[in-house]
C-alpha cells in the first residue's frame, strides 16, 4: 500500500491498525538495563512502607520516583 492510500484511510477517520504490522513495532528508549543499587536498611523498610501505601512493588515506587526527579531537573 502507498503512503498516499494509507493517508486516505486515516482522513478518512477508518481504522488503519489492520494495514500495518504491528510485529516490528518499538517504542523508543524503553529497553532495560539491570543496575544493582545497595541501600541501607532503614531506605529499603521505608519504601516497603511507601509501596504498601499505594499497592506496588518496591522497584515500582523506585521507577516512578526517579522517573518524577529526572523529569523535574530536565526542566531546571
């Protein structure tokens, strides 16, 4: 199919989802590396508390932590 063909579908405001190939699909700048952080006990029984407040997992709370921080010093 021609990128014009493709075009026409989408103005169109028909689905385009079934003429592409999702198989291939990637979303940029999400593949993981494992880094192996130590921390004192008294940091990890706080974020065990934290995650329990909130019903996640402790690498979760430690993702979306740093996440906000590494946003917020992008904007400084």
């Amino acid at each position: 199919m021609k990128a014009e063909q493709l075009d026409a579908i989408f103005d169109s405001g028909a689905d385009i989802i079934p003429h592409l190939d999702l198989s291939t699909l990637r979303r940029p700048n999400l593949h993981q590396k494992r880094v192996n952080v130590d921390l004192p006990t008294w940091m990890i029984r706080d974020l065990d508390k934290e995650a329990d407040k909130i019903g996640v997992t402790r690498q979760s709370i430690i993702k979306v932590w740093l996440s906000e921080r590494l946003k917020l010093e992008k904007r400084t």
